[in-house]
C-alpha cells in the first residue's frame, strides 16, 4: 500500500498534468496565431524568404514537418545562400530522422555563416543523437575556444558534458550560459 508520502507525490502529479495541458495548448495556439501571420505575410510579398521561414518555423512547432520542409525548400528556392533556411530545413530533417541530410544542411549553414550559432548547435545536437557524442563535443570544444559570447552553445556543450558523466564541467558550462542568458537557469 502507498504510504502518505507516495500519496502526496501523486497529488503533485495530478496537479501538474492540468497546467501542463494549459501549456501545451497555450503552444500550439501562439505557433497557429505565427503561422498565420506568416502566411498573411506571404499573400503581401510572396518572394519573401523570412516569410517562408517563418511558415516552416510554425509549422514544424505545430509537428508537421512535411509541410514545414516544403516552407524550407521554397525558402531556399528563393535564396539558396539563406543558413537560416538552411538551418530550419535541418532540424525538420532531424525530425523526419532523416539525420544524413540534416547535418548536410547544418553543415552548409555553417560553411555559410561561420558565426551561426543556431546551426553549430542544431549540428551537434543531430550529432549527439545518432550516437556520435565525441564529435558533438569536440565541434562545441572548438566553438567555445574562441570568445563566444552565445548562450546556446554553451548549453549545449553543458548538456553533452552532462549525458557523457562529466556534470563538474557540465555545471560550469551551463553557468556560463547562464551568465551570458539568465532565464537558461530554468533549462538545465
């Protein structure tokens, strides 16, 4: 039988689950309310890549990558040097588990904006995930080298310090990440 204690970490649960829901709808509808703006945005100036982008970004928030790939690919149709499109194609890829052609993508976003933190991580995140975590590290090892002054590389350095046992290192990675960006105290 479940002890008082039990039954009181159950409640919590329980209480959760309502405000996790609330989340989860609050979501989908600030990603629905972006994707119409997007698209409002692409009635007005249809040769817009940001628009475009835009578009994917949303619908792949709303878990539909299929078409959040076509809003990429005609992104990129319309300015094929785009890392951002090249960056958002990529992690719809990753989503699809299609991780060969994501880190093509990541990688060209980078060849394209060598200071693109966005692709760096999204690279080594793919990386990570297809059991290649030395390389992830060893990519973030040389992204921190330099001065870099994102947050999010450093995060992510923290994470994959962290999933391979080195949590002193994981710690001081994300300390300065949340040095650098105080509300990435609530991610770790």
């Amino acid at each position: 039988s479940p002890t008082m204690e039990d039954e009181l970490d159950l409640s919590k649960v329980q209480m959760r689950m309502p405000l996790f829901r609330q989340l989860c709808r609050g979501y989908i509808e600030a990603a629905g309310e972006m994707l119409n703006r997007h698209e409002r945005a692409l009635i007005a100036a249809p040769q817009s890549v940001n628009a475009e982008i835009g578009k994917g970004t949303a619908l792949q928030l709303m878990q539909r990558p299929d078409a959040a790939l076509s809003a990429f690919e005609r992104a990129l149709r319309l300015n094929a040097q785009s890392a951002r499109a090249l960056t958002g194609k990529g992690n719809t890829l990753r989503l699809l588990k299609r991780y060969d052609e994501a880190l093509a993508c990541f990688e060209n976003a980078s060849a394209l904006d060598p200071d693109d933190a966005d692709a760096l991580c999204s690279r080594a995140q793919t990386l990570k995930q297809i059991g290649r975590t030395e390389e992830a590290l060893t990519l973030l090892d040389a992204a921190v080298v330099a001065p870099n002054h994102n947050p999010h590389v450093h995060h992510n350095r923290g994470l994959i310090l962290q999933s391979l046992g080195f949590f002193e290192d994981a710690v001081r990675a994300h300390g300065v990440a949340t040095a650098l960006k105080p509300d990435f105290a609530d991610l770790w």
